[in-house]
C-alpha cells in the first residue's frame, strides 16, 4: 500500500484522507447497496462521475485496500470490483448517514424502503447486510 501523507493524526481527518472527496464514498455506497461491481455499472451512476475521476477514486481505494480489481468471470475485456472486509467495516456509517439525510433530504424511493429497514432495527439491518456482502466475497473467491 502506498504511504499516504496525512494531514495530521486526527482519525477522522486520515479516514478523510481515503473516502472523503466527493466521489469515493459513492463508489462503495454502490457496491454496498446496488450491486454495482464494473467500471461500466459506476459509469452509469445518476452523479455521472467522469471517467478519469472514476479510474482515479478506484485506483485509490484499491491502494487503500478497500476494494480488489479481479478478472471478470464472464468477460476478460471487463474488471470485477470487490469490496474488501476494511469497506465492508463502513456498513454502519453509510446506514447512519442515509438516516440523518432522510431528516433534511428528499429521499427516493427505493432508498427509502432500504432506510425504512434500517430504521425499524438498525442493528439488524446492519448486522445483515454485512454477512451478505462477506458471504458475496465468499462466492466471488470460489468464481474467479
């Protein structure tokens, strides 16, 4: 892993350092909850993120060992995005930050079925969603 040059020793300030900009965190946020895992599927993200930023925010959370580039099972012309235990471990924080944004945001539909969810036993949900993206790295190790 590269040595990242952090701005001062604050945990939040070096955990800024890895997802904070503005596109990083919608990356996992689509692996995490669409089942978005190619280059193709982010590209298609309603932020439209440009196609350099989006090879550079992989590139970063691959370094970071968040995510793992590995050969599409199905296409060799195509990359598989994975996410890794450390970007599964961030679960909690995208749940809390999608409960305090349906406080002041308008929510869409299908987000909000995934927060109503949430909601009703957050600990649960949670505890959930991360077995079923561990057990889909699970499946992904015996494919590829």
């Amino acid at each position: 892993m590269k040595e990242l040059k952090k701005r001062s020793i604050c945990p939040l300030s070096g955990s800024l350092d890895i997802f904070g900009d503005k596109w990083s965190l919608l990356i996992i946020r689509d692996l995490i909850f669409f089942n978005k895992n190619t280059y193709g599927d982010f590209l298609k993200s309603d932020e439209k993120i440009a196609t350099n930023i989006l090879a550079s925010r992989l590139q970063n959370l691959e370094e970071n060992e968040l995510i793992l580039k590995l050969e599409h099972p199905e296409s060799k012309a195509k990359v598989l995005y994975q996410l890794t235990p450390k970007a599964i471990d961030l679960v909690p924080v995208l749940v809390e930050v999608y409960l305090w944004s349906e406080k002041y945001f308008e929510i869409p539909t299908e987000i909000k079925t995934m927060i109503k969810s949430a909601r009703k036993n957050k600990d649960e949900y949670i505890k959930s969603k991360m077995k079923e993206l561990k057990k889909d790295i699970q499946v992904q190790k015996i494919v590829t």
